[in-house]
C-alpha cells in the first residue's frame, strides 16, 4: 500500500482504467488537501466563505479533470485552468487569492496524476510557508502590517504645509500626502496620508497631537484601501 501511494497510482490503470480503489484515493486525498488549505488560507486571511468553499474543492475537481482525460497533462491543465478563473471573469481577485488557487490546482493535478504523497507533501509545506510569511515576525520585516492610511480634517484657513511635520517624523517611517480634498461647502480641507508607522507608537497618544492641531476635527486612521493586495 505504501508503494501504491508514493508512487504513480494510476501507473496501471491507463490499459484496463481507472478502478475505484484509485477514483476513491485520489479524490478522496484531493478533498484532504483542499480542506487544509481552507483551514489555512481562512487562518490569516480575511475572505467570503464562497471562496473558502470553492478552495476547499478545486483540488478534487482538478483531480478529477485529470482522472478523465487519463493523465494526459496538457489537456487537463487546460481545461482545469479555464475552469478555474471563472470566478474572476467577474469579481476581481487579490494576489492571495490568486495565489491560493494555483497552489490548489497544482496539488489536485498532482493528486490526479496518482502523486498521492508529493500531493500531501506539497500541500503541508506551503501551507507552512503561508503562515510563516504571515507571521507577526515577516510582518515587522518587510513593513507590510504598518501600512497606514491616515485622514485628517482641517479647516480651510488652516496652512496643511509643514503643520504636523512634526508629529509625522515622531510616530511614522514615511509620510506622504496623497490627496487634498474640499468638504463641507469648502469649508473644510480633508487631507489623505500615506504613512508608514512606528514600531511602539502609542496610536491614543498621537491622536490627541493631531486633534489639537487640526480643532478637534475628524481623524480617520485606517489601513490602504488596497491593503488586502499585500
């Protein structure tokens, strides 16, 4: 049995076809595989239970593809790749998502060629790799998690030039304005930052800097808009 599953399972079938030991095997190792990496794409990742389901069984339906043309490779992967964009013909996907879905269609080509082991392998060590590159420790290295978007309003006779330089080059690694914009009848100004925080920056703290500059106006201190491209 474990010669059956570390090597090709399919290796004997492609005479006489495929029998049900083999059917149930793959896809039942393919429904596995896509279940962890549910678990873990869910796990650091903010996403609809739609895709969580859809990842949890493309896997099967690639090894499924596979299963029915007989293993050969360039009309399973076409017809399993076209399949698996649908979804982003209408709804556009992050580079996770993106990301999530080749690695299930190459663990459920590798279940449905009968690389049962290599499969499970495959799919343990990315998920590993996810949620080390999704770690607080990555995090603080490549800056990611410190991204920033800071809104301030101010009011129109107020000069926004070098105002709260200061606070900016205590609390934050970067700063940039983005956008001015005029609210409230142009009244207002609503300034839109870039800003890239501290490590250790008390956020209660340098609210209560920029309110005193800007009378106590509104603060929105938030992630990109884009953030979930990262």
């Amino acid at each position: 049995m474990l010669d059956f599953i570390t090597t090709n399972s399919l290796s004997s079938t492609t005479e006489t076809g495929i029998t049900m030991e083999s059917f149930f095997l793959c896809i039942g190792t393919a429904l596995v595989i896509g279940f962890l990496l549910a678990l873990t794409y869910r796990r650091k990742s903010k996403s609809s239970p739609g895709f969580l389901v859809t990842l949890a069984i493309l896997p099967a339906v690639v090894a499924m593809i596979i299963l029915m043309v007989n293993g050969n490779l360039g009309a399973g992967v076409a017809v399993a790749g076209t399949f698996s964009w649908v979804r982003f013909r209408s709804v556009p996907g992050t580079a996770k998502e993106i990301c999530a879905l080749f690695i299930a269609m190459a663990a459920g080509l590798a279940a449905g060629m009968g690389y049962l082991l290599f499969a499970v392998l495959f799919t343990i060590v990315l998920s590993l790799v996810n949620l080390f590159y999704n770690s607080k420790i990555m995090g603080s290295f490549y800056g990611g998690t410190q991204e920033r978007q800071l809104r301030i309003t101010i009011p129109e006779d107020l000069d926004y030039t070098d105002i709260f330089d200061d606070i900016f080059e205590k609390c934050f690694k970067t700063h940039e304005l983005a956008e001015v914009k005029t609210t409230n009848m142009g009244s207002l100004f609503r300034l839109t930052y870039h800003v890239t925080i501290k490590d250790g920056v008390a956020e209660k703290k340098m609210m209560d800097e920029l309110r005193i500059r800007n009378g106590n106006l509104e603060i929105s201190f938030s992630r990109p808009l884009n953030h979930n491209e990262l």
